[in-house]
C-alpha cells in the first residue's frame, strides 16, 4: 500500500503584547504575503527548539530581544496552506 505523505512544516508565532497593544509587522521580501500585516513568525530550523526559533526570530524580524522566561506557550495551530501544511506553536511575551 502506498501512502502520499505530505511534509508539514514547523514553525513558532509571537504574538507580542505591550501596554493592550499587539506588536505586527508589515510581511516585504520574503515570497509570501509581502505587503500584508502579520504576527512575528517564522520557520524552527532543523534541531532548533520552537522556543529558541521564536527568539531568533522575534531578534532578525524585528530587533526584540527576548529571554526564555519571556514567552509563554498559549497554543498550536495546524495551519493547511499550498505548497506545505504548517504546525505553528503560538507564544506570547510575558
């Protein structure tokens, strides 16, 4: 029997919290949804806990720079896109 598995993709979302205020950046350069407003996400790099990849990103996208005890863990989403399905941990700053 024969099974067509498609590759799921990890990756980790902030949703960074100041003052009742949501940090968003608008998305340029990167192939997919440039133009738009989005949350601080990106890919787990291959070895890289979602933890650790949410603070590199939060750092390259936007110059946060956060600690581990920083970001909380609120939920995972699964994410159906073309031409990859995302698991995406979703994290919020402290």
């Amino acid at each position: 029997m024969s099974h067509n598995r498609k590759q799921t993709r990890i990756a980790s979302v902030l949703i960074g919290t100041k003052e009742n205020k949501i940090l968003l950046q608008k998305r340029i350069n990167t192939g997919y949804a440039d133009g738009h407003w989005s949350l601080v996400a990106g890919h787990v790099d291959e070895g890289e806990s979602a933890s650790k990849a949410m603070i590199r990103e939060a750092y390259e996208e936007c110059g946060l720079i956060l600690a581990p005890e920083e970001i909380s863990h609120i939920g995972v989403v699964h994410h159906f896109s073309k031409p990859h399905d995302y698991i995406g941990r979703i994290a919020s700053t402290l």
